[in-house]
C-alpha cells in the first residue's frame, strides 16, 4: 500500500544495481501511483530537467577542515536552580562550571538532564528544494534551488574550541529571543561548544562602548527568555564598523557569528563576511531572516510575521467596535506597519475579516471621484453606520511623496500617511453634510513587541537549529529560511539582491483583499515586460517560457 510522499522514491542503493532491477522498481511504483490515484503527466513543463543551484560558500574550500564526525550527542545540559546570570567574563563561567559540576557528581539527578541522541538522517549539497515548485504550462523545464539545511555527517570546527557571537540588529520582532534562546541551547547542549557571546544593542555592541559589553550567554540565562518580548540582548540600528567589528572576533577567538536582523542588516553580515574572507579568517557568518513586514525574499515567511498578524488583529477589533459604538456613524483608521510591502496589513485584514477598506504602498491610493476611497467610504458607513481602514505605514507616496530624511539605518523617514487619511476622511463628510467621528490607531511598535505565538517559536527553533548545523559544517556568508516549507541555506547576496520584496498588487494575496472589502481597484499597470524574460526572472512567480 503506497502512503506517504517518500514511499515512492528510489533510493541511492536501486539506483546502484543492474538496470532490469531499476526498471521493475520503477514499473511497481509507476502501479502503486496509478492505483492510489495519481495520473501520469509529460508535459514539458511538468518535467525538470536541468536545475540551478543557488552556490553556498564554504569555509571548506579556503581552510582545513577539522573534519569532525558529528556523532553521538552526549552531554548534561543543568536546569537551572537559581535566576539566571548574565556572566561578564570567562572567571565567572569557569566558577559557575565548576559548582554546575560539583552539584552534578553529589547528586546528577537533582540538578542535570543526561541528553544522549543519534541522528537519523544527515543532509549533504546534493539534498535541495525547489524554489520553483509551482508548475504552470508557461514554464520551461528548468527549476532553480537551495541546499537543504539541517545536521550533516561531517564538521569543518571541532565543537569543543568553538567560540560563537550573536547579535540582534534592526527593529523588535516576536521571536528573537526564541531564536537566541535555541542558537545557545544548540551550540552547547548540541554541539557542546565552549563560549557563546551575545552582543548587546546591535552592531554597536563590538565597539566597546559603556552600557554595551557584550554578555557570555549560558543555558541557564536564556532558559525563560522566550516567553517574553524583545530582545534580550537589546538592537538598535547603525553603529556599523567593520574594522572594529573584525577586531572584536579576533580578540575573543569568534569562529561563529550569528547575525539576526532584516536585509540591511544581512548585507552588512556580507561585508563581515567578504573582509573575513579577504584576511584570511576561518570564521563562518551567518544570517538569520528577521522582518516584521516579512519582505525578504524567497522566504516562506519571516519569524514572528504571523505573531504580529495576531498583535495587529486586535488592534482592528478595538477599531471595530470604537466605530461600531458611536452615532450617527464611525470611522476608525488603523495604522499597521509595512514600509514598502503590505503584507502585515493585508493578513491583519483577512484575519480578522473586519476590514473595510485596506492600502498598501504597491497600490496607488485614489482619494476623490466615484473609484475613490473617500466615495466607497460614504456608501459603506451609508449602509452599516461605521467602517474600518487599515492603512500600512508606507502607504501613500505618489501623494505625499518621498522623504528626503533617512535615519539611522539608512532607511528613509516615512510620511504621516495615517493621520493625513483621518483628515482627508474627516473633510470629505464634513463637506458632504454629514456628521462622522473620525478616530486613529496607531499600534504599530505594540504589535512588534509581543512574545512569539506556538506557530513562530517552532519556526524560530528550526531556523536557530539549521544556523548552528549549516555554520558547523563550514558554509558562511548564508542566511537560514524556509522556502517551500522546508529549511533552506540561501547566499546573502542572492537573498538582499531582490529583497525587500513587495506584494504582488494583482496576485491572490490582493484579491482576496478586495473580494473581502469590495473597494475599488485602481489600475496598477504592468509588473514587468513580458517581453524580457530576465524582468521577470528575479521575482519567480513570474518564470515566463
């Protein structure tokens, strides 16, 4: 009885043997498939037939391997017995190991767990996932892929000398400290490294100012962290010194840097990266995806993106009934985040299902005539007494323009496109007649600061997990994701090169947006010429033949 989606795949050892065996192997499955209801397909497009590998560096290639074998895990990871300590200096982690030890040998099961585990399955280059798994007939049979990410058989560092950094850059996001967390449980109670660094308010945390020393992370410090918001370690934006950043790995030994944060953030890990590798410095960086408006590309999604959706959720609740509760009629506009990709606001809007009118910064907003908001609006409060806006806060440049502003992360200062849709709604009832109370929220860090929901803390342990065993096997200059629902290691610089990404204005996301409010569309024009492949190629779900 063929179940499940591995049933039928030939494995390495059919492969190995003479070729009628490899024929009725293949003939029995084709029957097993047939049978469970499966109807074999040649279309061209249907059929891959030569993939594209996105290249991962490897410290493998530029230094010797340790070449360890990543075998048996056996290791006392301690519950911890008192508060945590964040420990300032490698005297106070050797005193803390000490009494760990001697509390361990009076009595091992009152203060340690014994973790003892065998891998069943290590991945190597040759394990990939499509990117392009969706296959439409205007495809050509070609697919580009990751590398798998998870534990593999063989390691460049010996785990014992391992000194690894982390450090949390950019705005808060639900899920850092889940992502902190597992990074130091998995390079010691995995891996058994000897030192983890947390580095403290971003990048500024390696220039040795005061109130930014960096911390030795331990088991014991991170154990509760995850169930609050935040980060542990502190961000922050700017600060960014390569020298000096390079200067502090030297000094503490760093063989691991661990960098969380969003696109400007990961190609500044690049930069880290190409000077570690122009030195000649055995250090392996790492990225890990971190966006509230979940605009990396490629990316399934970004951690904590879903725990926002929930944050923001009840902040249209409270929208709802503010207009809902007050006579004659009642507008309530919300504004959510999203700088230039409204993804947060369009699943904040489907989720709750309480929205009536939706703008994002990839469509234009149309205030006046009868395909205007402000028109649409009058119906809809005509018609139920209230109305609900949600607004991303990148939203409205082609009327309010650019700033010419930029802040410390090299981001552009956003123009106040929530209060000025107030006024605007305000005005247009106020010269129609018709008296309406115009209110305005603005959650925006609130639904940032949160704590991870159950969904994003199991995705932050697989992303923290995959980092610590694709850095252990040798990769560098990689971010961790998760693109077609399996864990991936995707280069930076083909990661950043289209990120951030944007909703699609006339794909699925939007039309349920516009099938859930009913408000006008305005024209978007064309994404790409069709007429040049390469326009296209960049953003896959337009792979055109």
């Amino acid at each position: 009885m063929l179940s499940g989606k591995n049933k039928y795949t030939l494995q390495a050892s059919s492969l190995q043997e003479d070729t009628v065996s490899r024929d009725e192997e293949l003939a029995e499955i084709e029957q097993q498939l047939e049978r469970a209801g499966f109807q074999a397909r040649c279309e061209e497009h249907l059929i891959v037939k030569k993939v594209y590998k996105a290249k991962l560096e490897s410290l493998r290639d530029r230094f010797p391997s340790m070449d360890t074998l990543n075998s048996r895990v056996e290791l006392f990871k301690p519950i911890p017995m008192q508060p945590p300590k964040a420990f300032q200096n490698q005297t106070e982690v050797d005193a803390a190991r000490n009494s760990n030890h001697s509390s361990v040998s009076s009595n091992p099961n009152s203060f340690s767990q014994f973790i003892a585990f065998d891998y069943n399955e290590y991945f190597n280059d040759d394990d990939v996932v499509y990117l392009d798994a969706v296959r439409t007939s205007r495809m050509v049979s070609l697919s580009r892929a990751f590398v798998r990410a998870g534990p593999r058989e063989r390691l460049h560092f010996n785990p014992a000398t391992v000194n690894a950094a982390i450090v949390t850059c950019g705005g808060l996001c639900p899920g850092l400290n889940n992502v902190i967390r597992e990074l130091t449980h998995s390079l010691y109670s995995v891996y058994g490294v000897n030192q983890v660094w947390g580095i403290r308010g971003g990048f500024r945390g390696f220039l040795g100012l005061a109130d930014f020393e960096p911390i030795i992370l331990t088991n014991e410090l991170v154990e509760d962290i995850h169930h609050e918001g935040g980060t542990v370690l502190r961000s922050g934006r700017g600060g960014f010194d390569t020298e000096k950043i390079l200067q502090f790995l030297q000094e503490r030994d760093i063989s691991q840097l661990y960098v969380i944060g969003g696109d400007g953030t990961h190609r500044a890990a690049f930069k880290i990266h190409q000077e570690c590798m122009q030195q000649s410095r055995n250090i392996a960086v790492v990225g890990i995806c971190k966006t509230i408006d979940n605009d990396l590309d490629y990316i399934d999604r970004s951690f904590g993106f879903l725990s926002s959706v929930e944050a923001a959720q009840a902040s249209i609740r409270t929208a709802k009934t503010e207009s809902m509760c007050v006579s004659p009629r009642g507008i309530t506009v919300v504004k959510l985040m999203g700088r230039s990709a409204g993804y947060l606001t369009a699943y904040a809007a489907l989720g709750s299902g309480d929205v009536d009118c939706v703008l994002i910064p990839e469509v234009p907003i149309v205030l006046e005539g009868k395909d205007g908001i402000l028109h649409f609006l009058e119906k809809r409060v005509a018609e139920k007494k209230y109305a609900v806006v949600a607004v991303a806060e990148g939203a409205g440049e082609e009327i309010l323009g650019t700033s010419s502003e930029i802040d410390k992360g090299g981001n552009k200062k956003l123009q106040p496109i929530g209060e000025y849709i107030k006024k605007q709604i305000q005005d247009h009832f106020e010269n129609k007649g018709l008296e309406c109370t115009v209110r305005y929220i603005d959650p925006s860090y609130m639904v940032r600061s949160v704590p991870a929901n159950a969904a994003d803390s199991v995705y932050c342990t697989e992303l923290a997990q995959n980092a610590v065993h694709g850095a252990m096997y040798g990769y560098t200059g990689f971010s961790v994701g998760q693109v077609n629902s399996h864990g991936v290691y995707i280069p930076i610089p083909l990661l950043v090169a289209t990120s951030p990404r944007t909703m699609d204005p006339k794909g699925l996301l939007w039309e349920r947006i516009l099938s859930l409010t009913g408000q006008p569309n305005p024209d978007v024009g064309e994404l790409c010429n069709p007429e040049n492949e390469m326009d296209c190629f960049p953003h896959f779900e337009r792979f055109i033949h």
